[in-house]
C-alpha cells in the first residue's frame, strides 16, 4: 500500500491516494507528496536489503512518546518526554512507520474512538478502569483534545491579567485594577479543568509513566494554580493596592510575572510533546 506525506505537519497517510485534507492539519490533498523515508538515497538493490535491515535494526523508539533514536543502544534518557532507556524498542523494517522528527503517527486502521496501544511497562492505572461509563468520557476527552482546549483559555487570559496589573499600578487605575482582579479569578477557575484534562491525557496517551517532562508539568501547573490563588485572595484583601502605585508593590508585581512565566514555561514542555 502507498504512503503519502503531508509537506505541512508531516503526517504519514496509507492509502493508493492521499486525503481530501490533512486530518491533522487540515492542509489539501495537492499539499501531498510520496512517503520517502530516505530521500535522496538510491533504492536498495536486493544485494543493499539486508544491509538496510540493519541500519533500521539501529534505530529505537520510545514507546512513551514515539521519538526515534539512531545508534547502536537507545538513549540513556528521551530527549523529548524523559523516559527511561528501558521503555525503547527496536524498531524493525516491517512495523509500522513510527513518530519521527516533525511527523505524526500514521493514520490509525482501528475504529474511531479506540484507545491507542498503552507504551511497554509500568505507569500509574487510571482511575476509571474496569468503568466502562468513564473510560468512555476519558477517552472521548482524549479523542476530542479536551486538554489541548482547556490549557488555551487560562494561557490565553494570564497574560492579559498580568498586563492590566501593571497598567492598574503605573496609572493607579480603578479600571485596570477591577479587569485584572475579574481575570485572575477566572484563571483560578480554569486551571483546576486544566490540570484535571491533562491527567486524563498523560494516563490515556502516555500510559501514566511519571518521567522528567510530566514531573516538570504537574510541578509548573501546581505553581500557576497556587500563585494565582494567591494573587486572588491578595486582590480580593486589598482591592485598592493599585491607589499605591507601582514601586510599593513591586513584590506583588514579581509575582505576577513569576506566574505568568512559569505558565510559559508549562506550555513549553507541553510543545515538546507534540513538536518533535
């Protein structure tokens, strides 16, 4: 069967033709292109086969994440997720095309809505199994990016909460004091869903393995969630602390900026899983 290669996202499409549109990216069918995993190199005579059985034998891929590692031993570490070498596997010339540097996993033969394969050994179980009600709603969580579109809404009003607290103290501003007051309580509100959609994500993609890069995760959304509720209850204490201007709260504003730039920081270890 051919395999076709979106030049957009890099997602691997099997099929005698390519899509309608990228189910990833949603880029055209004429934004498609051959799949050459080694492009530019002749093709193999049947003399050259088992030299290149080899050479693919060298590479190993995370069962975690899907990075593919070339050499001889899998990493001692994934670059991209931090898992163990122990949860790498070999990766052979007959399974099926992996997640590589830029790419996606090929498109799925199984129905729609099926879990994916859970990575090789131990994680954490998810709550709800053996409950079919819930495992139904997580995966559907899963399915349907709930955590993709919960982490959006608290990223995208932070900033701006970050940025009428400083105009609030610079022009001692009523105004600015009471939208940014308003917006850190509706971060507070969200990032509960934010951290509870990415926990749902990390036991259904990631099979519960707590490696360096979920560490680094809980650890940044526990920051966020807890400075923000902070910053909050300081607001509601004192909700004329603008009336003080901007050098007599510079604690208050440090923290703020602590906040929003641990929040970054979340959103770039998060862009190291779906950008490989």
């Amino acid at each position: 069967m051919k395999k076709w290669q979106c030049s957009v996202c890099g997602y691997i499409h099997q099929g005698d033709t390519p899509p309608e549109k990228c189910p990833v990216c949603g880029a055209d069918q004429s934004l498609f292109v051959p799949y050459q995993p080694d492009a530019g190199e002749p093709a193999a005579t049947p003399a050259e086969a088992p030299a290149k059985a080899a050479v693919t034998a060298n590479q190993w891929r995370c069962t975690v994440c899907g990075y593919i590692h070339h050499g001889s031993e899998p990493p001692e570490n994934c670059p991209v997720c931090g898992a163990d070498r122990s949860l790498f596997v070999p990766v052979t010339e007959d399974a099926q095309p992996a997640i590589a540097t830029g790419s996606t996993p090929p498109e799925s033969t199984e129905p729609e809505g099926t879990p994916a394969p859970k990575p090789q050994g131990t994680g954490f179980k998810p709550p709800w199994e053996g409950n079919p009600r819930l495992t139904f709603i997580a995966q559907t969580l899963t399915r349907l990016h709930g955590h993709p579109i919960a982490v959006h809404i608290p990223n995208g009003v932070l900033p701006v909460t970050v940025l009428f607290c400083l105009l609030a103290l610079l022009f001692k501003c009523e105004s600015f004091a009471i939208a940014a007051r308003y917006n850190l309580v509706f971060v507070c509100l969200a990032m509960p869903i934010v951290i509870a959609t990415g926990l749902v994500d990390w036991l259904n993609r990631f099979g519960g393995h707590m490696t360096s890069i979920f560490k680094n995760k809980l650890i940044c959304a526990g920051v966020v969630t807890a400075l923000s509720l902070v910053l909050t209850i300081w607001w509601l204490a004192v909700p004329d602390i603008y009336q003080n201007g901007f050098w007599a709260n510079w604690f208050f504003v440090l923290l703020h900026l602590v906040d929003l730039g641990v929040a970054g920081l979340a959103g770039w270890f998060g862009g190291k899983l779906v950008f490989k």
